[in-house]
C-alpha cells in the first residue's frame, strides 16, 4: 500500500505543486493547502471545537514510514556530493559508497529491514531520532530550541501585556482540553479540500473503523498526520541526566508555570473538576504577578537550564539534595511556561534576539514550550526541540491566534476577578548553597558569551513572490532555495551542503527527511547568474531556472515519501555504533563528514498565525536561514557566528532574487 502511496502522491502532487515541508534540526514549518475550515464551534467555552471524527481516529491506520532501497539510498548519495566535491574526491567517495553497497551496507540494511519488520508500531527512525537529540550534550540554547513568533492581534487595544497573556493562556488550556477529550480536528493534509476537507465526508469517515479510517481519506486524496507527539505539548519538560536527558510528562499538573525577572511563580489554570479557571481570576493572578515588587534574584535558577547538558544534571542532582525536589517537580509538571518579559521590543530584530534566546533570566528552556509576552504585547512559543518537529507546535499556535482573535475571553476594560490572588499565587523560593550559586554564576557567563556571538539580520525582497513563480511554472521553494545557493556562492565563490527538512508526518511516528538542495542543477545556474551574466541567452537561464525547480520538487516529492538518503545512512550508522561495531569507511570518509558540516541549515514557514520564525546556525560556520514565501514578497530571517557575515549573505541573495526575476521579465542581466 505505501508503494501505492507514493506513486499516487508524487502524481497528485505534481498535479496540485503542493507538499508540507518541516525543518528538524531548526524551525521547521511549511505548510500550503492547510486546512483552515475547522470543526463545528462548540458552544462551550471549555473547547475550540468539537470535531465529528475523533482527533486520534487515523492513528492506528496510517501507512509506516518506509526503508528506502540500498541502491536507491546510494545512488541519491552520490547525486548530492557531486556538487560539492572535485572529480578526484568523488571518485573516492564513489569507490567507497559501492563497497559499501556490496559489504557492510548490504548488512546494514538488511538487520535494519528486519529490525523495522519486528517494530510494526513504530518507525525505524523515532528511536534513533530520539536517542540523537536526548544524547546531545550541547546546550539547548541556540543549538535546538527555535522559535515562532505571533502576528500581532488585529484589534490593537487587545496586544496589551496582561490582555494578551490572559487570553492566549486561556486558549492554550481550551487546545489542551480539546484535545484530550478527542475533539480537537484530526491534522490532515488536503490535496483536493473541497472533496475531502467537507462535512458529508467527516460525516461518513467517522463511522469507518480506525484501523480501516487512513484508507478511506486515501480515497478522496486526502493524508492523515501523525499526531504522536502531540501529547508531549503539555505538562512536559526535558530533564538533564547524565549521559542521555530524559522526557517526563506528567497530565496530573494543573498549574501554569509564570516567570518574570527570573522569579518563578505557579498558579492553578485548571480547577479540580477539570475546567478551565475562570478567565477574570487568571488575568487577576497575572496582574498580580506583573505588579510584583519581588526584586529579580541574584541567582536567577532558570539560567542552569542553558548549560550543558551533564553541567545542568549534576546542578540538578545537587539542587534535589539541597531540599528542592518537590518545586522542581512542580516545575516539570507545570502545563507549560508563561514568560512575561519587561522589555518592549525595538524592531523585528530585537524580537528574534529576545524570542530566540533572551538574557537566560526568564526562561525554563526544557519546558516542551514556552510562550513569551514582552511589555508591549509582542508574542512568541520558544520550544525544545526533542518531543517533537513543529507540526504539533504550529498547530497549536494557528489555534491560539485564531482563538484569541476571534474568541478573546477578556477585553479591554474588563476588571479582574476580586480574588485572593496572593493566597492563590506561589512564588517558587529555592534553597542555593555556595556551590550552586556559582553554578548559576557560570551558566550565566556561558550564556552571555554564546549569545553575544549571534548575529540576526532580516530582508525583504518586494519585487514578487509565490504569484509571480507559479505563473511561470516555477517551484516557489526552488527558487528561494536557488537564491540561497547563488547568494553563497556570490559571496563565498563556493557550493557548500545545505540543509532543508520535509516532514514524514504521513507516516506513522515519521519525523523529518533531507532535501538537499544544492544540486548539479542549482551549481552549473548560479555560476551562470553569478560569473557569466554575459554568456547567456534569457532563454537558455530561464531553462536553467525551469531544471532547478523541476529538479528540486523531485526531491520534495521523494523527501516527503521517505526516499531521501540521510535518515536511511543515520540509521543504518546508529546500527552499527549500538552494536559496537567499527564504522564502515562510508561513514568516516572527510566527504560524509562535510555533507553533515550544514554550512546552510533553512527552514521555511508560513502560517497566518506566524510573523517569523528563527533559529540559530547548526555549526560555527554557518547561516540559520528561515525564510517565508509569500504571495507577493519573500522575506528571509538569517542567523550567524562572527565566521560568517550575515548583512553581506542578504545582500547577496537581495541580489541574486533581483537577478532571477529580471531573467523570468524577459529582460537580459546587465
């Protein structure tokens, strides 16, 4: 059936030129023909909506992520190191992918294929994908916690702090809530909408037994997600152990976790019945909160969840041994954690800085998510990456937005409950000993040197976008990927390995693929747009232009079915090193190991929840790229260290969008 999958997709897909793409190691959001027609709105306020069919009813039938053949996985390999390697480098690296293919691979595979065979319940990625991200040692910070931020309200009086963070907390526990109950609208990705994404078809799937439902969306070309990780989104934290962190889920918690000048407060949401406080009371505790004249602390113990890994265990081990035990328990259980920041923002930038990382004072980065509200209403989710890859994170942030635009609870002029707020409200008090107070004292000296070597510019390119590409039959994302690729190399005078992420969230407990998207195509175009503007004909780089795009979405398409490379090799590598075997040379070839060096790590998002998204660059020489493609303008969010220098990059890729639309004019390249 999933052989029957792909062919039908990537022909529907190539029909309709729409795909979801996630970004793991990053951000990662993109998504076109999201449904956006929800369920019936429910007249109680304790749910969004009441979906028809239940929001875990594709679960148990959705195809399993599929191992993609040896000889398909290598053939791939070698198509994306052509681009970056001289001819004698690849010839090595040819020689050692065929011996790979006939020996260890072989093997490899095989134990891989029989392994998966055993695990029907699963993917042969999820473990290893959890193993990789819980066994980093690395801080959290800037290393994997992206984030998104809100657009603003559209009724400016409502973007006020405390309205803001009333609402959008209330929200937050109506997603909660739907969801547990099996209401909330299943995630289902609509190639034709006005078949599938219908009341007469929910009507009719509803009653379809859910070991059969998948089959019957198949039918009216519609895709069921994976919406396995959604249950981590709340009540949910990241705890350092040495060695390897552990997640811990505790759906008993009833208490939001509230930071502001790194004090640390708690507060029920929940009632005991299970319904959500009443919303005058929450914004009654809040405005407590934000009116508390607690000093900010001297050792400020959020700033231990920015350390490294092993760092912040021992730390963990001697704040439990110090009597702490039970807050931190609290802490963890806490459905998530509400950040209200002092600081208005100056501008886009300064919201990237300050949602992206911050001072480290007045955030739990471990939580699954955080939500951060600046003084000025400025709104955005800091997420730890492990639990999940975004597309429960973006779906529950298109609901918040569209909730609380739509439905808000409190307004302006309402008066807060006349509640015992001080009586109601704990502010968490932590015993620090010597030892524990330099460790914070360092963690904040770590932080402050990481952070100070980021770099974040912003660019808008006004000229056209997605309308314009598409009317040309070109592949938006393609072209935004070219720009990248010909920015670089104007910049740089090299192709390097690039990183873009698609979600396998149509299969069962699938997390992301590769797309690697400088190809043989994208080189012999940019060193054509870049170093011989002159040589060439319109004609003959607009039909470089037509190559890229029609060669990317091709690697879209496999990505998207699981027929990339990189997680097959990942894999098949973690095998070997569990088994205690001694890596075959595919894996210590220098090529393998600078295919893996993402100098361009993107992630592209689009959402009309979302303002922008970012992240940090995933090696010391590298750009984070977020970008957003949108009908009529392409705007980029870049990241870098002091290696690489991010104004000139933009400039670069300003320059080489301006080129690529000149050519689609008609007009020759001065």
């Amino acid at each position: 059936m999933a052989g029957l999958l792909s062919l039908h997709c990537v022909a529907s897909l190539k029909k309709s030129g729409s795909l979801i793409h996630f970004r793991s190691a990053g951000l990662g959001v993109y998504m076109r023909h999201y449904s956006s027609k929800k369920a019936s709105s429910s007249s109680s306020s304790e749910y969004l909506h009441q979906s028809v069919v239940p929001s875990m009813h594709y679960q148990k039938s959705l195809p399993r992520l599929p191992i993609p053949k040896l000889e398909d996985t290598i053939r791939r390999y070698l198509a994306a190191q052509k681009p970056l390697l001289d001819d004698d480098q690849f010839r090595t690296t040819e020689k050692l992918a065929q011996d790979f293919q006939n020996g260890a691979g072989k093997q490899l595979h095989e134990e891989l294929v029989a392994q998966d065979k055993n695990n029907k319940h699963t993917s042969y990625i999820s473990a290893p994908w959890f193993d990789m991200y819980l066994s980093s040692r690395d801080s959290v910070v800037l290393n994997f916690n992206p984030f998104m931020s809100f657009n603003p309200d559209p009724k400016i009086e409502y973007n006020d702090q405390l309205l803001r963070a009333t609402n959008m907390v209330c929200s937050a526990v109506r997603f909660m809530k739907t969801l547990r109950a099996g209401l909330l609208e299943p995630e289902v990705f609509h190639l034709n909408p006005v078949k599938s994404d219908t009341d007469s078809f929910k009507n009719f799937i509803r009653w379809v037994p859910s070991s059969l439902s998948w089959y019957g969306a198949y039918m009216v070309n519609a895709y069921p997600l994976d919406m396995s990780q959604y249950f981590r989104l709340f009540n949910s934290t990241r705890i350092p152990k040495h060695g390897r962190d552990e997640l811990f889920t505790d759906e008993k918690g009833r208490h939001l976790l509230v930071m502001r000048k790194g004090n640390m407060y708690v507060f029920d949401i929940i009632d005991r019945d299970g319904n959500l406080v009443k919303p005058a009371e929450i914004q009654s505790h809040l405005k407590y909160i934000l009116s508390d004249s607690t000093p900010a602390p001297a050792f400020p113990l959020s700033v231990l969840t920015s350390e490294n890994r092993d760092v912040w265990a021992g730390l963990r081990d001697k704040l439990i041994g110090a009597g702490n035990a039970e807050d931190l328990r609290v802490v963890d259980s806490a459905l998530f954690c509400l950040c209200l920041d002092d600081e208005s923002m100056r501008d886009h930038i300064h919201i990237s800085h300050n949602m992206l990382h911050g001072n480290g004072c007045n955030r739990w980065y471990d939580k699954s998510f955080s939500l951060i509200v600046t003084k000025d209403g400025q709104a955005a989710i800091n997420f730890e990456h492990s639990w999940g890859d975004g597309v429960a994170v973006l779906r529950f942030q298109n609901e918040v937005f569209k909730d609380t635009t739509e439905k808000p609870l409190v307004h302006p002029g309402s008066a807060a409950a006349a509640v015992d707020s001080a009586s109601a409200v704990r502010r968490l008090q932590f015993k620090l000993n010597k030892e524990l107070e330099n460790g914070i004292q360092k963690a904040k000296e770590n932080i402050d040197s990481a952070v100070s070597k980021l770099t974040i510019d912003a660019m808008e390119f006004k000229r056209g976008g997605k309308e314009q590409l598409k009317k040309n039959r070109l592949s938006p994302d393609a072209i935004a990927q070219l720009a990248f690729q010909m920015g670089f190399l104007r910049q740089y005078g090299q192709t390097v390995a690039t990183y873009e992420s698609c979600s396998t969230a149509a299969f069962k407990h699938g997390r992301t693929e590769t797309i690697r998207p400088a190809t043989v195509q994208t080189k012999k175009c940019s060193h054509a747009f870049v170093q011989q503007p002159g040589k060439h004909s319109v004609a003959e780089l607009q039909a470089m232009l037509d190559e890229c795009s029609k060669y990317h979405g091709q690697l879209t398409k496999e990505a998207a079915m699981g027929q990339g490379f990189d997680r097959h090799l990942f894999a098949m590598r973690y095998l070997a090193a569990s088994k205690g075997q001694a890596l075959p040379s595919l894996y210590t070839d220098p090529a393998y190991a600078a295919i893996n060096h993402n100098i361009l790590s993107t992630s592209t998002l689009t959402s009309p929840a979302v303002s922008l998204g970012g992240f940090a660059p995933v090696v010391p020489d590298g750009f984070g790229v977020g970008y957003g493609i949108h009908d009529n303008w392409i705007g980029c969010n870049v990241s870098s260290y002091p290696a690489r220098n991010v104004h000139e990059f933009l400039q670069c890729v300003h320059k080489s969008l301006e080129d690529i639309f000149t050519v689609l004019d008609g007009k020759p390249l001065s």
